[in-house]
C-alpha cells in the first residue's frame, strides 16, 4: 500500500512527520504497537489513517474530559465527520440517539468509565473493533505522573472485548512506566516506537534566585527583552492573574489562563493566542490542551513543576515549528517547598485508607462531610475491591515514594550543576546525547537569538461597535 | 445598570421581608416556588435569571461593598437597608429577565458561531476552531447557516447590514453595545474576556457582565419585531410562549382537564407543596386564574385587607391575625393581587 498516496488522499499531506509512518506501517501490518511520540508530532495521525483502511470501528480510550473534546475538534477540523466522544457527562437523551446510531461512526472516543460497562462491552463488540487506541496510555501506570486507576481498567476489560489489536499511545514514559503499559494493555511482541525526547531546537535556562521579588524583577526583565509569542506557568490561579497585571503594566499584551475561568473566557484566551492578539499568556498548568500554535518561542516556568514528565510536557508546546526556542525556568530559594506539598496533598492517608475500607460504598458520603477526600476515594476504591488493606497500605506507601522520587528529581533538575538537557534524558532512560547548540545555561546560551523576535502583535480593534462590527464582517 | 444596582433594586422591593440570599437566587432564576412567587409579588420580572452562573462570590462581594457604602445594613435574617438606599435613584434599563430566562445567552452562542463562520469565509478561510464548543449549537449554527445559503455575498452582506441596523435600534448605550460586539470572534479577531472588557471599560467584570445581558434584551425586543428576518431567524425557541415553567404547564394541563391539587400530586408523584408552588405561580400569570376552589371569596378578601393594613407580603405576619388561613391560600390569594405581569 503506498501510504504516502493515502496520506494525501485523505488529508492532503505529502509527507509524514518522524515516526508516523513507521508506526502506521505496523498497525496495518496487525501487531500491537506502542508509540512514544512528543507532544505535537502528530500522535493522532496514528490511528486516523489506518481508520481509513481497517474495516471495522477505531476505539480511542481518552483519560480526560477536556483532551477528548479537544481530539474529537481536531478531527472535525481535518474533514473527519464520523467522530464521536462518549463520556459519563452526556445528556440520557444523547446517549440514546448516540447508541442507536453507533454504527455509523468510524472514530469512537470513550472515556474508561464507560467503556468498562457490560452494555457498552456488548454495543461496541456488535460493532466490531478494529483497533483499540489507548491514548495518553501512561495514565496506565501508578508510577506515571499522571496516574489514573481508572485506566487500569481498561486491562480488564481487553478480553472482553475480544483482545482486540491494540495501539498506546504517549508522549512521556520512562522505561518503568513502558513496561507497565506493556504487561497491563496484555501487549503481544508489540512493535515499540520510541522518538527522542530530547528537542534540539529548544534551550534550557534556570535563574536562580534568593527571594521572590528578585525572581519577579527577573521575569519582568525576561518578557521585556526576549520576545514572545510565550507561556508563563504560574504555580496558581491567583499567582497567573498577577502576573499578567504586571505584564500589562508594561505595556504588553498579555492575559491570564486558568481552570477557574468560565469556558468561553478560556477559548477567547486560546484564539487571541492563536491570533498574536497575545504576546503572553500567564497560566496554571490547565492551559496547554487544545492549543496548537507552531511558533510559541519562549515558555517560563515561574513555579516548579511537580515532576519532570510534565515539566518536559509544559516545556514541549514550545517551538513545534523547530526553530530555536527557549525554556526558562526561574526559581526562588524555598519553591520546592510548595511544590513537595501539593505532590503529597494528592496522596490518600493512612486514615482514609482506612475508613475507606471499612465503610466501603458508604464512605462516598465522607467526601461530602470533608473527611476524606475525592481523589482519595477514586483511588482507595479502586484497590478495595482488588487487595487487602495491608497490601493497599503499601502500595500507597510505594506510590508515595515514587512520588518523592519525582520531586527529588525536579530538585535535582534545579541544583544540577551539568548540562540541563543531559539530566533530563536520562531521567527518560535516553542517554548519549549531542550537546546541539546553545544547549543549556551549563553548555552556554547565545541569548541574543531570541532578543527582540517577537512580532509586533496585533491590536485588537477598539473603539465603537461599528468599527468592530466591520472588522468581524468586512463586507 | 451596575451589578450593585440590580442587587440594590431587588433589595428596596423585598427589604425586610426576604432574606439576604434571595437577590442571589432571583438573579440566578432559581426556579422554587418562593422565588417565582416574589417576583409576583414584588414585581421583580426585569431581574430574573438575569446571570444564570452567577457565583456565589460574585454576589457576597456586592453584599460587602453595599454594606461598606452604608446602603445595607448588616442582618443575619432579612434585608435590612438604610433610608440612603432608597434616596438612591437606580437607573432604569431594559433588563426583561422574566421573558428571556438566560436563553438570551443561547441566541448569543448561536450568534457568535454564525458571524465567526461568516467572517472566516468572507476571508477566504474555510477551517477554523469554533468559538462554541457546545454541540447543539454547533449543529444549530450549521442548519441555520446552510438554511440562508451563508456563502452568498448577497446573503452575507444582507446579514451584516440586519444585524448593524436593528442593533441600532436597541434602546441601550453605545458603550453596552460595544461590549456585546467584543464578545464576539471572527477571522483573526478573539473574543474579548470579561476581565479584559473590565480593564478596557473601566468597570468590575461582573458589571460588564450585566452591561452585555442588558445590550441583549434590548436588542432581542427589536429582532422580536421580525423586519430582521436574518436574526429573527436565530430566535427560534429562545422566547419562552408561556410565563409558566416547563413543571407548571404539566400541572395546569391536569388541573384543565379536573383532577385537583391532590390528584395532580399523586400522577405525578411530586409533594404536596409543590404542586401549590405550581397553583401561585398560575396564580400570578393567569388573570382568569379563580381562587373559588381553594377558598371562599371572604377568606380571599381578608388576607387582602389585613396584606393592606398592615403594609406587608410576610406570610407569617399576615397567619398570625388570620390563623384560619393555611399559607397556601395566604400565597395564592396575594399571587392574585391583579397587579402582576
């Protein structure tokens, strides 16, 4: 078959990015495949094109809400139009109509919640798969950073389903987390794509500082030498609004993102973004998904991230298009403080744990009542109805020392005092790397790439609603 | 109107007969059988549902500064304002909440969809990530765009034109106007946040806010006139055809055909009392609406007088003198008061 010719026919593309075509020729051939693609390079791609081929339905299981509407727009964008998400959100009277005409849709997006009940089991089976995709499929392992009990379900359900050839799909794993997805997703001899994680377009920067304000000055001073289009994680909601006010204070276009915002506000952030009506965007980590801009030059890091996988996740939306990028990442002595305390908030403790497994069910009333915590409960659950206390005790214990492990690496990345872009490879098990040019702030950065690049951004139209009425209309 | 207002002008109807929440409620459009009442009873229609999410927040913020001005005094049980307030003149505007129910904002996402369309394929752009996420309104948009043939200059240029003059006509301020056009996205252009409508306009969010749902019933009152037949074609089902809730309309369609309250309760498997919210609210909407099978005419007549005399709506009040009356006829027979809607 020649791909390339498919390629074009279905999406008017004339080539594949790294990896696409390698992964694809395996999937066609019929063998599980487990594909390590950054963020960004087409991941999708992946199992839309063997969608055009394979007879049967392409089942995507989707780990987040959000990512999930995101996909199934990117979809809808390219000219897909049997696509459709099936989540535990949707109205009754959707779900009805959804089920009844299942059939005619090529692209099923499910979240794992649904998936794992035995009427979806039987509509889906009806169907016929052809593929299985589990998407972000490091969710999969509790020594992921982004662990989903949930998704360990998944494996259960797989020989319901009839084992059916199943493809993973991630953009961030370490050697332990491959193996997870490999002995959970039952993966037979899989074919295993592995892209560098390293991008050799992208700078690494760490400024070091002894207090806050110092930290501020510098950012201040970043944002007013260096140009956009960028990213500024902020650690919260309240630290992203200010420091878009500090921006705008300059005279920069700058505005804040975060999950508290009402969903239209969040989308008009993304577009002005998309449009360079934006130089900066201050944010938590909730913005990121759904935002597909190539040349984003610069992202800082004004808070550390809680683990590497997301900060080299955060750090990736930078410089899609391969040209040089950098990646700043500022910090104050005494941040990883706050840092360790949100990585352990997550953990369920010991006192949950327990009342967990002695009230079963009824402990999801305790959430209400403040004594135990969602997170926990999802996680607690999960693991009573598998082990006995003791065991979930320890696997607790366990998950709460990889949890360490991960902020000692992120303290680790901040106080190296070799190559940046080294130290993070290898906490991927990637190692022999070339030092690429302006590398790191160990290796030596040419600053004066990046002075002055940004575009002069566009002014968003102001003034009566006439005038704006005749720019969204120019008729 | 600022949001203070809003919150103000609900206060001097209710004060000192309703609780400090209820403006919450009312400006929410809570749908109890209390909230409707008031508006009946208060002739609180402009306001209702006005910002159906509006945050707690949002709302106990405007209490602080209300009581920081001296307007409200601080009372753990009922509104309580001082004599200031109600020297304060509150502007009026063409709020009309009872009628539109916040599917203003439905029309609003059907409209930014609409123009967001136009605007790319006036400029030659035929993939774009849509502004509004929502499916029912994405598949709506599509209908309606195909509907009026949008690709055609004619159409487009017809369009724009339709929405510039009938929003001219809107008896709102030029400045109200300006933020509902900057909400809206087109080919190169984001929609503006609501904080950065308040920086630009120099006012808090929340009263942009009210700033945008006043420009749009103002606006929806002219479309209603249908010589926009372009936009008047985006009003499909947006104007509510009966005052009633969608669960009253079932109760006074059982109630026509004979069954009583006790019946209707028991069909539809719903308590007592809420059937009752379902009589005052026909009460209130219905001037042909007859008290005659829930109490005589003289029982109607006293909890009107003693209501007069002792110039209050408190239910509580008015039992203690006529403890003959349940609470339910008392409610009924003051939703009848012949000066509602």
């Amino acid at each position: 078959m020649n791909l390339e010719k498919l390629l074009y026919d279905a999406y008017g593309y004339t080539e594949f990015r790294p990896g696409q075509k390698q992964v694809i020729e395996q999937v066609l051939a019929g063998r599980d495949v487990l594909a390590l693609l950054p963020t960004g390079m087409g991941k999708s791609l992946c199992y839309q094109l063997p969608g055009k081929v394979l007879p049967g339905a392409i089942i995507i299981v989707s780990p987040l809400l959000s990512l999930m509407q995101d996909q199934v727009a990117q979809l809808k964008k390219m000219g897909e139009k049997s696509v459709i998400a099936i989540n535990s959100f949707m109205k009754p009277e959707d779900r009805e109509r959804v089920w009844n005409t299942l059939s005619t849709y090529k692209f099923i997006f499910i979240a794992p919640e649904m998936l794992v009940q035995p009427y979806v089991i039987g509509k889906l089976n009806a169907l016929g798969i052809s593929l299985l995709v589990a998407d972000e499929a490091h969710c999969i392992s509790q020594w992921g950073f982004d662990f989903r009990p949930d998704y360990l379900r998944i494996a259960e359900v797989l020989p319901k389903l009839g084992n059916p050839q199943t493809l993973a799909l991630t953009a961030t794993a370490t050697d332990k987390v491959t193996d997870e997805i490999k002995r959970y997703l039952k993966l037979i001899d899989p074919f295993v794509y592995s892209h560098p994680m390293d991008r050799k377009n992208i700078s690494y920067d760490i400024r070091k500082f002894d207090n806050d304000s110092d930290k501020l000055e510098e950012l201040l001073n970043i944002v007013a030498t260096y140009g956009g289009p960028g990213i500024i994680y902020a650690g919260t909601r309240r630290k992203s609004q200010e420091l878009a006010e500090r921006i705008l204070a300059l005279g920069m276009r700058a505005a804040f993102y975060h999950g508290g915002m009402e969903q239209q506000d969040r989308i008009f952030v993304q577009q002005q973004f998309a449009n360079k009506e934006l130089e900066w965007v201050c944010a938590t980590n909730a913005f990121g998904m759904g935002v597909h801009i190539p040349d984003i030059r610069h992202v800082i890091h004004f808070q550390l991230p809680s683990s590497i996988e997301g900060y080299v996740q955060e750090v990736g939306r930078a410089g899609r298009d391969s040209l040089p990028s950098l990646a700043t990442l500022l910090y104050a002595a005494g941040d990883e403080r706050l840092v360790e305390s949100l990585i352990m908030d997550d953990l369920p403790e010991k006192h949950e744990i327990e009342l967990i497994y002695e009230r079963g069910e009824e402990a999801k009333q305790l959430i209400e009542q403040g004594m135990i915590r969602e997170t926990a409960y999802r996680i607690i659950s999960y693991w009573r109805e598998r082990l006995p206390l003791e065991g979930t005790l320890n696997q607790i214990e366990q998950l709460k020392k990889e949890k360490q492990r991960q902020a000692a690496s992120i303290r680790g990345l901040v106080h190296t005092s070799a190559c940046i872009r080294q130290y993070i490879s290898r906490s991927f098990d990637q190692e022999n790397l070339e030092i690429p040019p302006n590398c790191c702030s160990f290796h030596g950065i040419d600053y004066s790439l990046f002075k002055g690049l940004q575009n002069e951004p566009k002014a968003s139209p102001k003034g009566s609603w006439k005038e704006r009425l005749k720019v969204l209309l120019p008729i | 109107m600022r949001f203070d207002e809003v919150v103000l002008a609900i206060m001097k109807a209710v004060d000192g007969q309703r609780t400090v929440s209820s403006p919450y409620h009312l400006i929410k459009g809570k749908k109890s059988g209390q909230t409707i009442q008031d508006i009946g009873y208060f002739r609180l229609h402009p306001y209702f549902a006005v910002l159906p999410k509006l945050d707690k927040q949002d709302y106990l913020a405007s209490i602080d500064r209300l009581q920081a001005q001296g307007f409200l005094i601080p009372n753990d049980n009922k509104v309580q304002l001082h004599g200031s307030a109600f020297a304060l003149e509150i502007p009026s505007a063409p709020l009309n909440g009872w009628k539109y129910r916040g599917n203003e904002n439905r029309f609003f996402a059907r409209l930014s969809l609409v123009v967001q369309t136009m605007s790319n394929f006036m400029q030659g752009q035929k993939r774009f990530d849509p502004v509004v996420t929502d499916e029912t309104v994405q598949a709506w948009a599509k209908a309606y765009l195909k509907r009026i043939d949008f690709r055609s200059s004619a159409v487009q240029e017809a369009f724009k034109n339709q929405l510039e003059n009938s929003l001219a006509l809107a008896k709102t301020s030029e400045a109200h106007k300006a933020i509902l056009m900057e909400r809206l996205s087109g080919c190169g252009v984001g929609g503006l946040t609501w904080d950065q409508l308040a920086m630009e306009h120099g006012l808090l969010p929340i009263d942009v806010k009210i700033a945008a749902v006043e420009a749009l019933h103002a606006w929806l009152d002219v479309l209603e006139g249908m010589e926009y037949p372009l936009l008047a074609g985006m009003l499909e089902g947006i104007i509510q055809q009966s005052a009633l809730t969608e669960s009253a309309k079932r109760t006074q369609n059982l109630s026509e055909r004979g069954f009583s309250l006790q019946q209707i309760a028991e069909l539809r498997q719903l308590k007592t009392s809420t059937i009752e919210d379902h009589f005052v609210e026909m009460a209130m909407n219905d001037p042909a609406f007859s008290s005659a099978p829930f109490m005589d005419e003289q029982l109607f007549q006293s909890i009107h007088h003693i209501s007069k005399e002792l110039k209050t709506m408190r239910l509580r009040d008015i039992k203690e003198r006529l403890p003959e009356a349940s609470y339910f006829q008392i409610r009924l027979a003051l939703a009848m008061r012949g000066d509602v809607i």
